[in-house]
C-alpha cells in the first residue's frame, strides 16, 4: 500500500463489541449482555486525525482498545494496512504492533513508578527486539516531546503531569508507529498544560506523518486538531464527518446538544445563545431503547424513533447523521 496523504490506513466495518455480566438471582445464575460497540464504522487515512467523542459511557474507548485488538471484539472487521487483525494470530499481531500505539488517559498509572523514564520509553524496543543504541534513541525521543535527554535518569514522580505525558507519548513513538490512538491524552491535565499537550500532538503529525484517532469528550479540544470527527452515543456513530461540516451545520439533534455545551470565549456571544438541556439520564447498555437509542432524551422523538434505527444517511451539508428528523 502506497503512503501518500489521503490514503486509507484504517478501515473498521461493523464493529460490535459485547461484555459478558454475570450475577445471580436467588439459586438462579444470570447473564447479561451489555453492547458497549454497536455496528461501528468508519476509515482513517494517511497522515489525518479522526475524533471520537460522545459523553462517559457511549464506547469511545472501547472502539480504540478493540482496533488495537487490546480487547477482542465480538465481531466486526478491524483492516490495517489492507490486513484484517480480527484473523491475525498473536504473532502477526505482535509484528503488526510496532505500527500502532496508545497514549493512555492518565499519564501516572501508566507509567511504572519502579522504572527510570528511560528505561519506560525504551520497553517498546527491547520488548520487540530492536537493535541499535537504545540511549541515544531515548534521548532522541525526549527532546522531540519537548524535554531534556537527562531526563532519562529520573522517576515518573518527578515530573508533573504535563510531563509525565510527553513521555508517554515518547514511549508511543518508540518504534515510530503510523498509528496512535489518544484515549483521552489531555482529559487529566490542568487547562493550562492542555494546550501545550494538544499543539504537540498537531506538531508530530505534521513531522513524522502519522495517523491519530482522538478520544475525547471536549469537542473544543477536538476542534483544534481533528480532520474528521464520530459523535457516538450509546455504542453507536450518530453523525459522522468532515470537521466543518459537523461544527458549522450539526444535523443530529445530540450533535447540536453537545456543541451548544461548548464554552465560547466572547462572553456576549455566550450570553445571548440557547443552550440545550438534555433530560434524564443516558439509558443503560443491558437495555438500550428500542429504535433510536437517543430518541429518550430528543425533544425532536415521534413514534417512527421507537420502531425504526435510523441509519446514517448523507446530508446535504456532507456529514452524515442517523436521525429521521435531522436539522
């Protein structure tokens, strides 16, 4: 597969992913299944960004955790690099690996309070048998995330947690990969390190060409560096599209919800808007409702959203959404 910008590195088709609850009741042993993935689809190409993003609990960081096959998805088509890695075996993946990486959410517990930073950003190396000057590729790898090479010699809990994520993010470029997923990267950082955090993530992709799938639920922040942006809700994409398209002419009414959410920084602007409330609470995975699955919070429900999924159709803005009454 050629590598030119706007090539597909990424294709996931019908990703489902299920978890097993299993209780009891009385002498009765029960099981419930609880669909954290519904029928999840979409393409990441070459170079761009994709952003996930929804509220606590739609699946956002079960769909990362899935592609990268940290999980196993209930069914469903996962195609890197023109390879299916829900048919792969352990060693395929291990070998396919050094292309993809992860920068989890909280950059403490990832990070082994037992290790030097060094010895962290270089696991991945030695781990998938790397040859070379593993010291000097650290150092390398440090001062491309914006610290010092000495740094190596220190602890986690010597840095802060601005810090403490470039060097996550150091250990992900490790084995230079074309694929990271960011799973909430900045989620845990004071406001006034997100940004620093953000604009190196924009800074790296255009240097190293690669490919991100953002998770977040600050569509703000998502803004700023994605191409492409998935609002998903309850396990499933709800609209679906380029990043001005969905931020200019939101077309699903959660959409709309979502970015009126969204602080703006003119304080007359921001007084004069209709924010919208959304009542009740999001329904539970075991049970979700019948038809579309937000139609129990939309002001915009009829009785077709109880009986009929919509499916994500083309607008005439050029996103697509999944709603029988979209804006």
């Amino acid at each position: 597969m050629s590598e030119n910008r706007g090539d597909v590195l990424l294709s996931v088709r019908n990703l489902v992913k299920n978890f097993e609850l299993r209780g009891s009741k009385g002498f009765r042993k029960t099981k419930r299944i609880v669909q954290a993935v519904a029928d999840v689809s979409f393409d990441v190409k070459v170079g761009q960004t994709i952003g996930l993003v929804g509220e606590s609990g739609s699946g956002k960081t079960t769909v990362g955790r899935s592609i990268l096959q940290l999980i196993q998805p209930t069914s469903g088509e996962v195609f890197f690099e023109g390879q299916d890695l829900t048919k792969l075996s352990f060693e395929e993946l291990r070998e396919i690996r050094r292309k993809m990486q992860i920068v989890f959410q909280d950059p403490f517990a990832s990070l082994d309070p037992k290790m030097t930073v060094g010895s962290s950003i270089a696991e991945p190396l030695v781990v998938q048998g790397v040859e070379g000057d593993h010291e000097t590729r650290v150092a390398e790898l440090l001062e491309l995330v914006g610290l010092a090479s000495d740094h190596a010699r220190r602890f986690p809990h010597e840095f802060s947690g601005g810090q403490r994520q470039r060097i996550g993010i150091a250990r992900a470029l490790a084995l230079d990969p074309k694929l990271i997923v960011l799973d909430e990267p900045v989620s845990a950082l004071d406001v006034s390190i997100q940004a620093g955090v953000v604009n190196l993530f924009a800074d790296l992709q255009k240097r190293l060409g690669m490919s991100y799938i953002f998770i977040a639920h600050d569509l703000s922040v998502v803004r700023h560096i994605a191409d492409q942006v998935a609002v998903m809700y309850l396990g499933k994409i709800v609209e679906l599209g380029d990043k001005n398209s969905v931020y200019s002419h939101p077309t699903h009414p959660y959409t709309k919800a979502l970015l009126s959410a969204v602080p703006l920084p003119d304080p007359k602007v921001e007084r004069s808007r209709h924010r919208i409330m959304l009542e009740g609470d999001v329904p539970s995975p075991v049970n979700p409702p019948t038809g579309c699955r937000f139609r129990t919070r939309c002001w915009k429900a009829s009785d077709i959203c109880a009986t009929q999924e919509p499916q994500l159709t083309v607008r005439a803005t050029g996103q697509q959404s999944a709603c029988h009454f979209p804006e």
